[in-house]
C-alpha cells in the first residue's frame, strides 16, 4: 500500500518537470517523471501511478498515444498538458479519455487544484465511496467499483465519463447546465469551457445506444443544458 498518492509526470522540458515536482511534493504527493512517451508508457505498465500529468507533445510517442494505450490498460485519471491553446487538442484529449488538460504556461497553484479535484473524485473517502449504486432498466452504474454496464455489459469508462452519468442519473429528469455539471463533477469552474461537458455527453449516447427502449436517455435541453430523461 502506497503512502501517499503518486503522480507521474510525462513531460519533455525539464524545466516544467522540476516546477511539477516542487509543487506537488510540497503538497505531500510523490512524483515520478518520464521525458519520453515510451518511457512514459514503460513507467505507467511497471507501477500504475494514482494520476498521470501527460505532455501533448512528446518524443518517442505523443500524448495522445499514450493515453490510448493508458485507456486500453485501466482508468486512472489522466491530466493533458499542452502548450498550444487549441480546441482540437482539447476535444481530441477528452473524446480519447482524458480527465482534465491544462493549457501552457500554467500556474502551479492552479495545477495542484486540478489534481487534487481530480484525485478527490476517483479515489476520495468512505463518504464518496460508500455511494448506493444506481440502476434502471439496461443500466448500473456504481460510483464505488467505477463501473457501468449497460445491457449486462460492461463498459469501458474513463472515470469523467462516468462520473457525469451517474451524476445525471442521481437526479433524474432534473435539468443541469454545462458550468452546473462542470462545478458538480469537476470540482471547479473550467473557465466556461463548455466543450468540455458535450464530448462527455457524446461519448457516452455512442456508448448507450438506443436507450430509449429501456425507458431512459440522456436528453439535450436546448438553450439550457442536459438532463437523464426517464418515463416516470
């Protein structure tokens, strides 16, 4: 059992590693670094860290390589970083799994906040983690175990995408805004990124296919925000 939560740092300027590593240290967290995406990837294989800090551009294999193979082997929360201000990057990091991306330069403190949003979230106390499972026809999701099925299969989930379901699904037919979802499943304000919140909701329509005919779907309200539609 670990001491403390560890975060793995994937990031080829040495400088920002350094900065990473002083701020998180200072905040009880251990931290390992990786320069390269295949070394990256080496390191995340031989011991699963709590949270991956993961540079877009990367030598050896790119971030967003490295995020399918980390989405391929289990969930842990994976925050991008990326120097460019780019909305495709973004989507792309979010549509492949990611939990959260920072945007280069960033400030340190602000950093720290995100992981310990995100980390709150995925392996947070006994009161988070006792959460009552949900059901409805076709569907489960537990907050617990971390795991959906839909139709008694088990879906592939990065941990937001779940989050946000069943966050929805606790409060049925109930509308909720994109900054209301982004503050109660994030843990913060995302600047009014409201893309953020629809790739999660595409996502998961391409994962529960044809809900409707179990009673339930997720439903877009226009001009306002999403909500999960039931019958009753």
């Amino acid at each position: 059992m670990k001491d403390k939560p560890e975060i793995l740092v994937a990031d080829d300027d040495p400088s920002i590693s350094q900065l990473v590593r002083l701020y998180l240290e200072k905040e009880g967290y251990a931290v390992r670094t990786a320069d390269r995406g295949d070394r990256a990837l080496e390191e995340f294989l031989r011991l699963p860290p709590d949270l991956m800090l993961l540079d877009v551009m990367l030598p050896g294999q790119d971030g967003f390589q490295v995020l399918k193979a980390v989405r391929k082997a289990g969930n842990i929360p994976v925050i991008m970083l990326t120097a460019r201000d780019d909305t495709i990057d973004k989507v792309l990091g979010l549509e492949l799994g990611a939990d959260d991306y920072i945007t280069k330069p960033f400030d340190g403190k602000e950093m720290v906040a995100r992981v310990k949003a995100v980390l709150r979230r995925t392996q947070g106390g006994e009161e988070e983690t006792a959460s009552t499972d949900l059901t409805y026809p076709g569907l489960t999701v537990s907050l617990k175990e971390y795991d959906a099925r839909y139709g008694g299969v088990r879906l592939e989930m990065p941990p937001k995408e779940l989050e946000v379901l069943y966050f929805l699904a606790s409060h049925p037919n109930q509308v909720f805004t994109r900054e209301q979802l982004l503050r109660q499943v994030w843990g913060y304000d995302f600047f009014g990124d409201s893309r953020t919140v629809d790739v999660h909701i595409k996502r998961l329509r391409e994962k529960l296919p044809d809900s409707e005919k179990y009673g339930w779907t997720l439903h877009t309200v226009r001009g306002v925000g999403y909500k999960f539609s039931t019958r009753d």
